[in-house]
C-alpha cells in the first residue's frame, strides 16, 4: 500500500506543465506529434512512476476533488465524508476501507462486459 500526500498540488498545473515539456520535445525535433499518445502525457506528469489511486478520501463534507490529481483518478474511487481531516482517525479509515471493499471496479466497462 503507498499513501501519497501532495501539498500545494495542482492537477491543472500538472498537465499543463507536462503539455508543456511535450511541446518543447516536438519542438526540438525529439518527438513527433502523430507519436503523442495517453501515456506520453502520463510520462510527463511530476507524479510519472506512481500508480493511479485505487481511492481517493475526501474529507471535510466536500464532495469534489479540487484540482487535485485529475488525471490519475480518471478509474478512482471516490469517497467522502463528513469528519473534518484532524478528526479523520482509524476509525474513520477503516470505514473508507470497508466502503471501498464493497465497490466493484470495472474501469470504464459495464457490467456485462
């Protein structure tokens, strides 16, 4: 299990700095654009390496990821409550784990897929 915590963190600044670096990439002739694909943009991403999140924990009542890791939870599971962070306790965790067992997973397919 990897527990990733990212202060200051922009999910929009993320992408674009990573369209960035792709462009500069075309520009100096290292990469073609017909070549530009999902995981180009995935590699350049400051989180590149890392899995995408199999659960994403929002606390505090709010129910929105706030520019927070946009691209890596495209097949995220999403769960929010209402305990504010410094009360988010063990408790609290192994209900979001017990919520999360209970989900099932399909990444984009259907059920009968």
């Amino acid at each position: 299990m990897k527990l990733l915590v990212a202060a200051n963190y922009s999910g929009r600044w993320d992408i674009t700095n990573a369209c960035i670096n792709i462009a500069g990439s075309v520009n100096d002739g290292k990469l073609k654009v017909d070549k530009i694909d999902e995981t180009t943009l995935t590699d350049s991403l400051s989180l590149s390496g890392l899995p995408d999140p199999d659960l994403l924990i929002r606390t505090g009542g709010e129910q929105r990821i706030s520019n927070y890791l946009l691209w890596h939870c495209a097949y995220t599971e999403l769960y929010f409550c209402e305990v504010l962070w410094p009360d988010f306790n063990i408790d609290e965790f192994e209900q979001a784990l017990h919520w999360y067992e209970g989900r099932q997973r399909r990444f984009g397919r259907t059920d009968i897929q």
